[in-house]
C-alpha cells in the first residue's frame, strides 16, 4: 500500500486536510441542519440524551474544559460512539431520532477519511496491527452560542486522541503554526487532521501533537464537527515505532486522555457483531 497524501503531510508538517467530494460535503451540510435543530430544543429536552457519566450523547456546557476546569469550554456537544446511536439515552425519541441517523450518515464519511490516514501510516512504519479504530471512536459536535466575554472560546490544548478530523460552519479555529496561533486555513469541502497526544506516544515522538485553541468571533452561533480517531482499547497494541525506552501502553494512554479535560474514561465497547 503506498503512502497516502495526509499521511505524508501528517509526517513532514504535522497536521493534513483532506478533500471531501461534493456528495460527502452534502452529508456534512445534512449534519450541522440537523445538529442546528437538536441544540436549539430546550435544555430539558436535550438533556433526556446524555447519559449521566458524559460518555454518550448531550454534554451540556460547563462539563469540559481546555487547561483549567475554571475557564470550561465555550460549548455544550454531543457524543456518538462506535456507530451506534443504541448507546445514546432515549436515542428513539423525535428529539433526537434524525440527528442520529445523520450522524450514522457523516459517520461513513469520517471513517473514510480515517482510513485513508491510518492505511498511510501504516505503510511508512510496515505496521500491522488491526487497530479496530471503528469500535473505539466517535464523532463529536460542539455547539457554540454568541459570547460577549472571552477571547478564547477554547484554550490552547492538544487532543487525547490518535488524530482528530475537524471542520467547522465558521472561523475561530487556530493552529500551532511556526511556535505561533494562526487561523487554520483549511478551505471549504476540506477537514483538517489534527494529530493528537496519543499518536506522539504511538510514533515515540515523531508526529507531535497539534496544539489548537478556537478564538472568538462573536459569531451568532458556531458548529464544529470532530471525529475523534482511538485506537483499539480493550488491549495494549505496538505502537508504530519504539524510542528504544519502555513501551507505552497506548491503549491505556487513550483510555484515560480525558481526564485532561475533565472527562470520564473513554468506553471500552464490543467490536461490532455484523
Ligand atoms: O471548535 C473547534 O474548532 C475545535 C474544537 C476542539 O478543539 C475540541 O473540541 O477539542
Ligand atoms: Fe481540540
């Protein structure tokens, strides 16, 4: 298998886009209108979809911070696990039914994209682990309302995660760019690769985390669309390169990456039966 564009990007600048072909741009659209519609019922309502460790499903404001659980993140979100809306509290209902299944929609798309990443790496280090990504990551939506106070709507931070891949409906996403915070220019139809802490300790340092933070525009209101990218969790697997120090028990290491945030252990799910 060759080296894949994002792949190489990822190794020789750390960060990457990839292209989305205009069907799959369609399914992102379909998402954020659907999100739109879920975060605008009242917080009652959305609150039936959370369950109550902040795992699956609504997450509402004040849950998640960037480095300081006094400045928590600008936004409330929503959590989809493993593709599998079963895990979201009351996850028939109307209120939440139709954002499920575009999220089920967007889920192939990211997927997709991921593959493309993980298929690159693992053709540069001859790595053939399964890493069973599908089972142990999920997809994200932040949802951001107007605020007259801060600059930051999220401080500088790093994701706990193999990679992340972003796009958002509107500006405010910077990146470490140069030891410097620039506005990530992604381009529209585009999401960006941002590595995260778990992969540096997969590469032994090689891929460096991305630090990012988002800025305030003072927007009406912002969505930003995360597919957080875990390895397998239910066992310690090789990393794709050794320092010649000790190995890292990455599964372990992404497990608990959200405590950084404030955030529970991430679910150790079944590998899906069909
Ligand atoms: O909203 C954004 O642009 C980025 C969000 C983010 O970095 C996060 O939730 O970890
Ligand atoms: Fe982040």
């Amino acid at each position: 298998m060759s080296l894949t564009s994002p792949a190489r990007d990822l190794l020789d600048r750390s960060h990457a886009t990839i292209p989305l072909p205009a069907e799959d741009a369609e399914v992102l659209a379909d998402l954020r209108t659907h999100a739109a519609r879920f975060f605008t019922q009242d917080e009652e309502t959305k609150l039936r979809h959370g369950s109550s460790d902040f795992n699956f499903g609504y997450r509402p404001y004040g849950r998640q911070y960037s480095v300081s659980p006094e400045r928590p993140d600008m936004n409330s979100s929503f959590t989809y696990w493993a593709n599998d809306p079963a895990k979201v509290p009351g996850h028939e209902a109307d209120t939440v039914a139709p954002f499920l299944k575009a999220m089920a929609r967007y889920w192939r798309v990211a997927a997709h994209a991921a593959d493309q990443v993980l298929a690159g790496l693992a053709a540069h280090y001859g790595y053939h682990d399964d890493l069973q990504f599908r089972t142990s990551s999920y997809l994200e939506i932040n949802w951001y309302l107007r605020e007259p106070e801060r600059d930051l709507l999220q401080d500088r931070h790093e994701d706990g995660h193999l990679f992340t891949l972003a796009t958002s409906d509107g500006p405010g996403l910077e990146i470490e760019t140069d030891g410097e915070m620039k506005q990530a220019t992604v381009g529209d139809g585009r999401l960006l690769v941002m590595p995260g802490s778990v992969l540096t300790a997969m590469t032994a340092g090689h891929i460096p985390p991305l630090y990012h933070q988002v800025r305030n525009h003072q927007l009406q209101r912002r969505i930003t669309t995360l597919f957080l990218v875990n390895p397998r969790l239910d066992r310690n697997i090789a990393p794709y390169a050794t320092a010649g120090g000790e190995a890292v028990d990455v599964a372990a290491l992404a497990r608990t990456s959200g405590s950084m945030f404030g955030l529970p252990p991430a679910p150790v799910l079944a590998p899906p039966t069909v």
